[in-house]
C-alpha cells in the first residue's frame, strides 16, 4: 500500500474548486480522514463539505493576501501533519478584461503563481520535517505555449508549471512528492459560457485521473493523456500560424 493511502489530513487550498472536489472524492481516502477546505466563501465551502464523506473544517485563505499564507499553514501544521496539499486555487480571466484592467492581470498572476508559490513554500518546511507528503499543483495545457486568447493565463501557468517541476526536483529524496496536473479545457464553472475545445475534458474525469496518478507514484498527469504528445507538437507550429489561433 502506497503512501497515499495511509492519508489522514488533506489542505484543499482553493476549498470551492470543482476539480479540487474531484480530487477528493477519486481519491477515496480513508474514512476517518480530516478535509481542511481553505477558501474565500466559508457558505460554499460549508455546502460542498458537506457531501464529502470526511470529517471537514474550513479555513480562510486567500491567494492574493500573500503576507497571511505563512500564518496559515504553520498553524494548520501545528494542529498535526498534512499528508496531502492540492494547490487549486485560480481565475480565467477573459483576456479582453486584462487588456482593459492591467491591475486586474496581476490580481490574476497573484492568485494562479504567486499565491501558490507563497504557500507551497510555507508548507516545504513542515513536509521536509515528516518526510513524507504529497503536493498536488493545478497547472494546464495553457503553460505549454502562450495563446494570444489568453496569454496572462499562460503566462501565470507556465510560471506555475516551471516552479512545480522545480519543486519536484528539489524534494527529491525527502519523501515529499508533487504530483503536476496538466488538463486541458474542463467544462465547469470555470469555462462556463465558452465553447468546449477539442478533447474538453470533465472535473470527475481529472479527478479520476489524480487518484490513478497518486495511486501510480506518477510525477506528471495530463488530462486527457492524449493531450501529452499532441502538446508536444504546439511548438512545431510556426508563430506566423499559431498566432492566428482565435482562442
Ligand atoms: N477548468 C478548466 O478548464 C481548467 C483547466 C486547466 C487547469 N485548471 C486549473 O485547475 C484549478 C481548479 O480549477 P476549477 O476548474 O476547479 O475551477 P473553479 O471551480 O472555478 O475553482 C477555482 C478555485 O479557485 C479559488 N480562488 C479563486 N481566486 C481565489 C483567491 N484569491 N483566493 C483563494 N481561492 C481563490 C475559487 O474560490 P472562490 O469560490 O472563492 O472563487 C475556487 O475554489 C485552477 O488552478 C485552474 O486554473 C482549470
């Protein structure tokens, strides 16, 4: 049995994510595990709590409030150690909001890099200390090459992407482990209103595919898996065409 499935306290950050709700309930963790849902909107996070089958609590978080993350998460280590994180707090912003509103660009950077960046290291510390510990990062096909349909998106994902695999590398050999998730375009609240893209892709669909990932040791997922090589070929696209890609 992995070490995975020994987990006895889970940190959602990002406590509303559909994803991140779908990551739960794959993961089919032991019953008498502890949920602590951090988020902005302790109702929703209350609601959703509730259909999990965990023992659940909720907690503040905000991922542009960059001074409080270290606060946080000592004090959730404190209370005993945290054998899972899921880093899914994010916005899709529509692009045309962003060229309107640069500071609404760097709200969004805050909350998709920084935010995680800020917390995950609060929390390196505490899971070097257990020598043991899962960190599972929300990242997306969008790292892999900028769109011009929403380019700070990519950006803030691509940053996100290069600071997990980089965190990977640095934990190797302490027992802690990042799982990187990259999915494509997911129908949910997120892309509510936009067309599905080709391979769209549901939130139980990702969840299923994280907990066969946990389960497998696995560093990277892609969501769909098909989505891992036909990425690999956006690079081969030369600009004068890929910038003409509409979304
Ligand atoms: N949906 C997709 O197509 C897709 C594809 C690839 C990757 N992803 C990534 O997967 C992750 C989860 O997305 P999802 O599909 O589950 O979307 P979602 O249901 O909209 O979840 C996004 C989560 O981020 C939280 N959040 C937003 N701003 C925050 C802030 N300032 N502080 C704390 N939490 C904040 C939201 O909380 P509130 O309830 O307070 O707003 C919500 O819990 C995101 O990082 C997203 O970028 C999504």
């Amino acid at each position: 049995m992995r070490q995975e499935r020994r987990t006895g306290r889970i940190l959602l950050l990002g406590g509303t994510s559909e994803i991140g709700h779908e990551i739960l309930r794959a993961l089919d963790a032991p019953a008498g595990c502890e949920v602590i849902l951090a988020g902005r909107d302790e109702s929703r996070m209350a609601e959703l709590g509730a259909a999990l089958p965990y023992t659940v609590r909720t907690v503040p978080y905000d991922a542009t409030d960059l001074d409080s993350h270290q606060r946080l998460v000592d004090d959730l280590f404190a209370a005993g150690p945290v054998d899972l994180v899921v880093s899914a707090a994010g916005v899709l912003t529509p692009q045309a909001e962003l060229d309107a509103d640069p500071r609404a660009a760097g709200t969004l950077i805050e909350t998709n890099l920084t935010g995680h960046v800020t917390t995950l290291l609060a929390a390196v510390p505490h899971l070097r200390a257990q020598g043991r510990g899962l960190i599972v990062v929300l990242s997306s096909v969008a790292a892999v090459r900028p769109r011009k349909a929403n380019f700070v998106y990519g950006a803030a994902k691509a940053g996100l992407d290069a600071f997990a695999r980089g965190l990977a590398d640095s934990l190797h050999g302490s027992g802690v482990r990042v799982l990187l998730v990259r999915p494509g375009f997911v129908i949910g609240r997120m892309t509510a209103g936009m067309p599905p893209a080709p391979a769209a892709t549901t939130a139980p669909e990702v969840g299923a595919a994280v907990a066969a990932a946990v389960a497998a040791g696995a560093g990277t997922v892609w969501v769909p898996r098909t989505l891992g090589p036909v990425s690999a070929l956006f690079h081969l696209i030369p600009r004068p065409l890929w910038r003409r890609l509409r979304r």
